[in-house]
C-alpha cells in the first residue's frame, strides 16, 4: 500500500509531460499565441509555411506546443503532427465572423480523425482586445459547440495573444485536465495490476485463499451481528 501510495504521489506531483497541436484558419493568431506563452511577448511574425515547436512549463506541465501553418494548402498536412498528441489547442479570429462557418468544418474534421479521439479541446476565442470581437457565448452558439463537441473535454477560453489575457487560464484548465487524466489512468492500472496479482495468488495457492475468504466472510457476519 505505501508503495502504491508513493508511486500515485510521484505522478501526480512529478512534472508531466504534455504534446500540444496547435491548429486553426490562418491570421487567428496563432504563432502570437505561442510566442506570447513562450516569451512573454510579442513577437513579430510572418505566416507559417510549416510548423513552429517550442516547450513551455506551466504549472508543472512541459507543454511541447507544435504551431502548424494554417493556409489552405498546409491543411492536409496536419493529419501528420496528429500522432501522440495529448490536447488541441483552436485559435480563433473572435473578430472575423464570416470565417465561423469554416471553423466549424474545421472542428468537425478534427473530430473523425481517430488518433484525436482522446484529445482535450482548448478553443481560445482569440482577438478579445478588438471592438468588433464577438463575445465567448455567441461563439458558442454560433460554432454550435454544445452539439458539436458532445461527449468531449473541451473548454472556451476568451484571450487576447496581443494583450496576453486569458492565455494562462486556458493553459490552468488544460493543466487540470491532464493531471486528472493522468491520476485516473494510474489508478486504474494499478487496480487491475492488483487485480492480477490477487488472481495470481488465488490460483498458487488456492486452498489457502478459499479459507481467507471464509475468515473474512464469517467476521463480516459476527460484526452485522453484533450491531
């Protein structure tokens, strides 16, 4: 127990590590994104004809963060940055409403791919800083996000790469989620682990199991007795 105790603490608390495909239309901004996660910063970019990678530690996570070229011609591309891949990062253009329709179909397409089918859904609703951006819940109802991401780990996040806002609230839920995830999965490994062994020892000593049992059982019973 205290083995299993120590090991359940040590991945929880040790630093995990994360890939992140960042994807969405061109000039949603996502090469800001990254660079604002990663420097603090504005950077100066240019549209990306391939892909940007940097590795960036939030709240004990080391997110490995793939930027990949959003032009129409690098979509097809994407398929193959999928493998491994633990979350999706979606950059929106909040601003660019007569976009929504393609995101849509963008989102939809990510869904059928099956090496995305565990993956976490972050949508920063980017371009929050501008007048003209539509706030986070006609977003919601226009993507028809409820409906399209049923059944998913997804979370909305409003943020502006610009102004840095909402960048780290978003990396704090996707943090959350991941340490969740990972909690879960080892805790069930390490009862089926358990599992096995109890068989194991079952089957090697069978006799002395089948009276172990007994031993319990009849406690079991002298104790609702008692009461």
């Amino acid at each position: 127990m205290g083995l299993y105790m120590g090991k359940l603490i040590a991945k929880l608390f040790g630093q995990q590590e994360v890939r992140i495909l960042m994807l969405g239309l061109d000039a949603a901004g996502k090469t800001t994104t990254l660079y604002r996660l990663k420097l603090g910063e504005v950077v100066t970019t240019i549209p990306t004809i391939g892909f940007n990678v940097e590795t960036i530690e939030h709240k004990n996570v080391k997110f490995t963060s793939w930027d990949v070229g959003g032009r129409d011609k690098a979509r097809p591309l994407w398929r193959h940055y999928y493998q491994n891949t633990d979350a999706i990062i979606i950059v929106l253009d909040s601003n660019d409403r007569e976009r929504l329709p393609e995101m849509r179909q963008e989102i939809g397409m990510y869904l059928k791919e099956d090496e995305l089918r565990n993956c976490l859904f972050l949508i920063l609703a980017n371009k929050q800083d501008l007048s003209n951006a539509l706030p986070p819940n006609v977003i919601r109802e226009k993507l028809e996000l409820d409906t399209l991401l049923r059944g998913r780990h997804w979370h909305l996040q409003p943020a502006s790469a610009k102004e840095g806002h909402g960048l780290y609230e978003g990396l704090d839920w996707l943090a959350a989620k991941l340490a969740s995830k990972e909690a879960h999965n080892y805790v069930t490994q390490s009862v089926v682990e358990a599992k096995d062994d109890a068989v194991a020892i079952t089957k090697a000593n069978p006799i002395k199991s089948v009276v172990r049992y007994f031993k319990s059982w009849w406690g079991n019973v002298g104790q609702a007795t008692a009461t």
